[in-house]
C-alpha cells in the first residue's frame, strides 16, 4: 500500500510537468542538424510587452517564444534590454522567414518582421549565425504544432 501510495504521488508530480516540459524544449532543424533550445513561452500582452527586458545573461541554448495567436505583422526594440538577441521570425507552420541578428541593447528603434509571423524566437546575439540558422529552416515546438 506505501509503494502504491508514493507511486501515485511521484505520478501526481510528474504529470504536470511532464505538460510544462513540452513548452520549454524547443528545436530548430538547419541543414540537417538539430539545435535544441530551452525556452520560456509568453502569449499574452503583458508577458510579450515584459519579454527579455532587465535580463542580464542569457545561456546559449535558452531562449523565449513570443506567440501571437494569429499570424500578422510585428516588430519589437530593445529598450530597456541589456543583452544583444537574434530575433527569428517564424511562421504559424513553424518556418523562419526572416532573422534580425544582433539585436543593438537599448536601441528603440523598430525591428519589423518585414512579413506577417505568428512567433518569434528570441535567442542570445549572434547564436543563429554561429549556429547556421537562415530563413527557410523550420522550428519545432508544442505551441507551433498546435497551431497547424
């Protein structure tokens, strides 16, 4: 009955996050490789408005997912930013359509999509070029899934 009982609990623990889990991994396949990232997840106004602002460090395989909801045109600055990011822009079916590298902290000015995307993938400066990320190359993610 105690090992029943400690079974269901481990269970109980694990269940949810095992859901949380799926929105933190994410991956971006480019010319045959996998790049893994740890990602948080943020869909609502004040989260996106929040976004990376006032963060200090960002590891090399971290990152965050901005979703929108629907695919239309957006464009984010670096206020009040202190790291330099690499935006990609990505379709509802999960494609890069355009990259903006190096992203300049504090800068204000508007850094455009250039065409409608429903998410947006922020990672550390220079990490898409490091890593042989282009336009074209497709990403991996629950949210991006469910939106298909």
């Amino acid at each position: 009955m105690r090992n029943a009982l400690a079974a269901a609990a481990v269970l109980a623990v694990s269940l949810p996050l095992a859901a949380c889990s799926d929105d933190s991994r994410l991956v971006i396949q480019s010319d045959g490789e996998s790049h893994v990232f740890t990602v948080e997840l943020v869909d609502t106004p004040g989260s996106r408005a929040q976004g990376l602002m006032y963060r200090q460090e960002l590891a090399d395989d971290a990152g965050m997912l901005f979703d929108f909801q629907e695919e239309r045109p957006v464009s984010f600055w670096m206020r009040n930013t202190f790291i330099p990011l690499d935006m990609l822009f990505i379709s509802s079916d999960g494609v890069i359509r355009t990259i903006h590298v190096n992203a300049i902290p504090h800068d204000p000015t508007s850094i455009p999509s250039q065409v409608p995307v429903q998410f947006v993938l922020e990672i550390p400066g220079g990490r898409s070029t490091e890593l042989g990320i282009e336009p074209g190359d497709t990403v991996e993610h629950a949210r991006i899934k469910a939106a298909n």
